[in-house]
C-alpha cells in the first residue's frame, strides 16, 4: 500500500455536461444551439437539471426554473431527461477507466476518482498522458466528453478536474499547487459551503491560499473538525485512499420523491402517486439484490408543511405491492383524503441482503411462500423488460391514469455540473 508522504499518481475524471451531452447523441444537429435539459416546462417541477456550453454562455445554471432561463436564452431548446440513459452511459464511461485500473472510485454518477499509481508502467506514461488517453477514448467511443485533473491527492485532483473545461486536462503537483489553486476564492475549495465561507471570510480568508497560511488550530476552534479538514485539503495534506465501488458501503436507504404538477386530493390519486414512487423504490431495490425492513413516508402539503411516518415490515421485502400497501397504510392513517398534497416520498429503510431476509411466514397460509415467489418472478420479469425498453415500457395498472404529469427522479449521488 502507497504510503501517505510517497506520491500517488490520482485521476479525477469529470463528464462535462453529462446530461445534455448524451440527450444531444440524438441531436447532433442542436449541438451549436443553447440546450437544456429540464423537467416539464408546464409544472411547479419545472427547473433545470442540466445544459450544454452554449447555454453557459447565456448564463443558463442549474436548478433554475424554466421561466428564468428563458429570461436569459429566449432561443433555449428545451429536452426532457432520461436517467435511464445516464445511468448506462455512466457503466459505460466506467468500464472504460477499469481498463487502467482497478481502483475506480465513483463520486458521482458523472465523475470518478482513478488511483493508476500502480498501472502507469504497464502504459508507459505519465499521468498526464494517460488521463489525454482516456479523454480520447471516452470521445471516440461514446461521443462524449471529459475533463481531468491529475495530481498527488483526491482533492487536488477534483480540483484539476474543474479548473479547465471542457474536454481538457490539467495536472496539479506539488510544485504548481500554489500557483494555480492558492489565488481561487475560498468558495472554490470542495466541500467549502456558502455558511463556511461566510464565517472565513469574515476572519479574512477569501482565497485558498488564505485558508492555508491561517492557522490549523484555531481554523478547529472556528469550524470545529471540519477547520482541520479544510486546512488538510488547502495545503495539499489530504491522502485519503480511492476506494473501489466494490469496497464502498453500501445505500442506508433507497428512496424515491415528486413534486407534483398539481396537488393531489382523495384516496385515488394519492394511491396513484404512492403507487408510482413504491415501484421506482422496489426496482431500485431489486437492482441492489436487498430488501427492506421498514417502508417511511414523507408528505408536503401547499403550504410546505410536512409529515413523516414509518412503519415495520413483518417480512422484508422489494415487492412493489408491499411497499406500496404500507406506505398507503401509513398514509390513510394520518392524512385526511380531501387534504392537498404537493409532494410525497417513499423510502425503504433497515436494508438487508435478500437472500440473508428471512421470512415469517403465517402457519394459516401454507401456500404464502409460493405465492410471494411467483410476485417476485413476476416484478423481476418487468425489471428485464424495462431493461431492455426502457422505465415507461411497463408500470403497475394505477400508474396509467397518475395524476403525476412526469415519471420521478430518484433521489441519486452528490452530482456536480450535469
């Protein structure tokens, strides 16, 4: 193992506007133009997920709502998202970078950290070399883009990542760290957030150089472990080790959530709507071969007021009929159906392998475990059909006439710059 004072040589890959990028495979003549890719333009969820370097120019940002974009780009193109289509070009994007390592770590579902200290001499390069190596490849075989920031620690290469786009590389080492990271405003340091900022600044510390030259101990006394943490990061001290997905802990909770296009009111068309996110909730979780012991609700009404229930399984389960009977359960129990609601979430807590969640089955239903094995043969034969045809190919029967107006975005990974 490579000692924290010996240099490592780290990757950090970073797709550049992933989202529009695989959305405009389909539209290579919209390339040049302004693109964004957003959720429905007629909805409260209508906002900005991700857009292509010519609305950048415009100022277009994430997370903004459509009306303001267009405020901005009145020529903005608008296109609907596909996390289906992200999610496999992401495998792809990383069945590429396993081919240099072994040591792939994804940070998110557009960026991966690569640990190459132990495979450079088996390309015969430098890190440099091979991260242009890899930009080629990911161009010419999937039509995208990357930018990557090779240096000695994950931090500094995030860094590098980030300090030229698109489609670049930039490498950061011990000898050019000050010179090019040290002038950046303290906000540009990863995991500096406006409120850290903020107290920084108010001690004097606006740029990383700031942050470094100030003293570790009372950066502690200021922000707590997080100040160390922090000074490690400026002054390049970090060397946190890139840890494979297979060795990464795996999901606490699988969830998924909606703002709806307009309130939901009565029974009917809230089971509509929990019966869509339950489903997204036990795909999910079949994909990741776990079950779960206990299924939680969150409801938001117009007024941004919330509620949250849990309620206990008596057998672990990934079954969308399950979760969906609990989480109605939850719901007629603390909801009155003629209240509006805005937004719902469903949850799968207490994760458990599946093939380690025994069940209790009742002594007076003998034929239980047959019949819950043909269910979950016959939820598994939807997965492969979605599979292969895509989210919208088959849904429960009360998903058909949903009130919902748009498909959910399961809550994923920290993402960047989509």
């Amino acid at each position: 193992m490579t000692s924290p004072t010996s240099d490592r040589t780290i990757l950090h890959c970073d797709l550049n506007s992933f989202y529009a990028s695989v959305e405009l495979l389909d539209y290579p003549q919209l390339c040049r133009r302004p693109v964004a890719v957003c959720g429905d333009p007629n909805s409260r969820h209508g906002i900005i997920l991700a857009k292509n370097e010519a609305a950048k120019r415009f100022k277009v940002q994430t997370a903004e709502t459509v009306w303001q974009a267009r405020k901005k780009c009145p020529e903005l193109i608008l296109l609907p998202a596909h996390h289906d289509k992200y999610h496999h070009y992401s495998k792809l994007v990383n069945t590429i970078y396993n081919r240099y390592t072994d040591l792939v770590e994804p940070f998110s579902i557009d960026e991966s950290w690569l640990d190459v200290t132990g495979t450079l001499h088996l390309f015969r390069m430098d890190g440099k070399a091979l991260a242009d190596k890899i930009r080629r490849e990911v161009r010419e075989e999937l039509g995208l883009t990357i930018s990557v920031g090779v240096s000695f620690n994950k931090i500094f290469a995030k860094m590098g990542s980030d300090y030229k786009k698109p489609d670049a590389t930039t490498l950061i080492t011990r000898e050019n760290f000050r010179e090019l990271l040290w002038p950046l405003p303290i906000g540009d340091l990863i995991f500096v957030g406006r409120s850290a900022a903020k107290t920084l600044e108010e001690y004097g510390v606006h740029t990383i150089g700031d942050l470094a030259r100030f003293d570790r101990e009372a950066l502690v006394k200021l922000l707590g472990k997080q100040g160390g943490v922090l000074h490690e990061y400026a002054t390049g001290a970090e060397h946190a080790p890139v840890i494979p997905a297979s060795q990464m802990p795996g999901p606490k909770s699988v969830g998924s959530g909606l703002t709806f296009p307009r309130n939901l009111v009565g029974w009917e068309e809230l089971r509509a709507g929990v019966t869509l996110l339950s489903d997204e909730v036990a795909a999910r979780l079949r994909q990741l071969d776990l079950k779960c012991a206990t299924v939680n609700i969150a409801v938001r009404d117009p007024n941004f007021q919330n509620i949250s229930r849990q309620k206990g399984l008596s057998s672990p389960t990934y079954l969308s009929r399950e979760i969906t009977q609990t989480a109605m359960e939850l719901l007629t129990a603390s909801w009155k159906p003629n209240a509006p609601v805005r937004a719902l979430t469903v949850t799968a807590q207490n994760l458990l392998p599946a093939d380690q969640s025994g069940e209790q089955l009742s002594l007076l239903s003998p034929d239980a475990a047959p019949r819950r094995q043909k269910v979950e043969k016959l939820e598994r034969t939807m997965d492969s059909i979605r599979e292969k045809y895509g989210r919208t190919a088959i849904s429960p029967a009360r998903t058909q006439n949903r009130p919902t107006g748009e498909k959910p975005i399961p809550p994923g990974p920290k993402h960047s710059e989509l």
